[in-house]
C-alpha cells in the first residue's frame, strides 16, 4: 500500500480530508448520547445570550419602539394620542428648540475638553507617578460616586454662592470682570450663567474620563520609556511620540464617556443655571412633565439621539482607533 494511501487509513475519522468527509458528516455518525452532548455544547453560548438580550428588548428596544410611535402621535392628555404619522413633529420641535440644542452640544463640548485637560495629567500622575498612594488617589477619583448626582450639583450652588469665598476671591482678583467681558458670567455672579452649568458639568463627569484615561496609560510598557530615553528624546517628545499615541483608546473612550451623557444632561442646567442657560434635556422633562406634550418630547429625545449618534461615529471613524470602531 503507497504512502498516500497509508495516511488516508490512518487519519481519524471527522478530520479534514478524512474518507467521512465534513465534521457535521463525522458528528451525524456519533453515538445517539456523545450528538446530543455535542449539540448542547454548541447551544451553550447562546443560551448565556439569553438574559442579556432579553434584557435589551425590554428596557431598550421596547421603549424606543414606544418612544417612535409617540413621536408621530397627536393628540391632547384629555382627547387621547393617536398614531397619526404626523412627521411635522420633528420639524416643528427642531425649528422651536434648535438653540437648546445648539448649547447643548456647545456646553458638554466645552466640559469635554476641560474634563480632557484636568483628567490627563491626573490619570497621568496615578499611572506613573502615584506609587504606592495609587489606590488611595483612584479612591479619591471614584468617591464622588458613592454621593448622589443631585447632592453633588446642589453643593456647587453653595459653592458659587454669591457671597461664598469662590466668588469673593474672583472679584478681588477681577476674574469676573474678564468672564463678564467674554459673555460666560453675569456681573459680579457665578450662580445662574453658563460658567456655572460647565463648572457642574465638568466635576460631576470628570471621573468618566479619569477611569478609562488611567486604564489606557496604564498598560502603555514602561521600557518604551526607557527606550525613548536611550534614544535622547526628551521628556516631552517622548510624551508626544510614545505616550499620548498608546492612549488614544482611552481618550476616545473618556471623551464619549463624558460628552454623550453631558449632552443629555438636564439637572446641572437647571439647579446651576437659569432660563438663559437652559439646555434641552430640560426642555424634554418639561416636555414630558409639564407640559405634557409628548410627541413633542420623544421628537426631541430622538433628534438628539441621532445627532449625537452622527458626532460620535463621525468622532470615532477620525480618531481611528482600532479597538474601537
């Protein structure tokens, strides 16, 4: 018997090439109790799946199904709703609220970049610099957490109060007079102008973009350090060249992180801020409380949701970042 033929006995039955043929042929040829396990193995993945997606059905895709079909309702809260496919809606609630949306987006940018330029040299500090104190100044970052979100933005009215050390120190050094001149303050106030919305916007977000900033520099290798060093770049190229590119993942993620909920924020605007600075997350709960008007505030949630959808994949598709697209 040739060599060929030798190898073709001897292979197992199932394998690649083997006179059974396919794996499914070789699976089908198995014992009745050695199938059925096979079968539940293969099931098991899906099987784990199951919660998961039941879960997104019920309070994701139901809701959103339930918030299309409102938005193209009309009606009364006395009359009733009715699914009319009244698409008008969407036009009508743009052309009413654009400049909400507008200050919006320009507020939680604004936050963005200030939680960007903060939480970079601090994640920066506990990944390198930290040392033995880095669980003590992660704890610090994340404590803020463990208070409620409401507490936190009503302790920066007590904060920017007007009589309050804050303000006080900002007028005897004539900050105020500059943040006046440049529109974000309102005379010798802090409390009710668009600096104070971004000051409650940048510290209640700044942990969401410290954790995923301090995660990336983290698993950059110190030794490519080391390397730059042997190499005689300085501190700063080294940075520029080595550190920054290697988190780039982590500032895409802490930006969206930070600018995705910001941008829906309504409570900063309305404890911190006054109906100059409203933003139109508050006008969607008001929509949807007060007014009852809620075509028009499932038109509003969905408008913001798709402009925000085309910002972050417009983002991420420039940023380019392989573990993220």
């Amino acid at each position: 018997m040739s060599g060929t033929a030798t190898a073709s006995v001897n292979r197992p039955p199932g394998s690649p090439g083997s006179p059974n043929g396919s794996g499914a042929a070789a699976s089908a040829s198995l014992p009745p109790e050695l199938a059925r396990a096979a079968r539940r193995r293969r099931l098991v993945p899906y099987l784990l799946l199951l919660a998961g997606v039941a879960w997104l059905l019920v309070f994701f895709v139901a809701p959103m199904v339930y918030q299309a079909s409102t938005s193209v309702q009309t009606g009364s809260l006395e009359a009733g709703f009715k699914v009319t496919w009244h698409f008008a809606t969407y036009w009508d609630a743009l052309h009413a609220y654009w400049p909400q949306f507008v200050r919006s987006l320009a507020y939680s940018a604004i936050a963005t970049v200030l939680c960007l330029a903060i939480g970079y040299p601090l994640a920066y500090t506990i990944a390198f610099r930290a040392g033995r104190w880095r669980n003590v100044v992660m704890m610090l970052v994340i404590a803020p957490f463990f208070t409620s979100f409401l507490i936190r933005t009503l302790a920066w009215e007590t904060i920017l109060a007007d009589q309050g050390p804050v303000v006080s120190f900002l007028n005897h050094v004539h900050v105020l007079d500059v943040t006046s001149w440049l529109g974000v303050t309102s005379g010798d106030r802090v409390m009710a102008t668009p600096l104070a919305v971004v000051c409650g916007l940048t510290y209640n977000f700044l942990p969401f973009m410290v954790l995923p900033l301090y995660t990336s520099l983290e698993r950059v290798d110190g030794r490519l350090h080391e390397a730059a060093g042997d190499l005689y770049a300085t501190p700063f190229t080294t940075f520029r060249k080595v550190t920054f590119p290697l988190s780039l993942p982590g500032v895409v993620a802490g930006t969206l992180l930070t600018f995705i909920p910001a941008s829906g924020d309504y409570i900063n605007a309305e404890l911190l801020g006054s109906t100059n600075q409203k933003m139109v997350g508050s006008v969607i709960q008001s929509q949807f409380l007060r007014v009852l008007d809620y075509p028009t505030a499932a038109a509003l949630s969905f408008i913001l949701m798709a402009v925000i959808l085309a910002i972050v994949t417009v983002y991420i598709r420039r940023a380019g970042t392989e573990e993220l697209v």
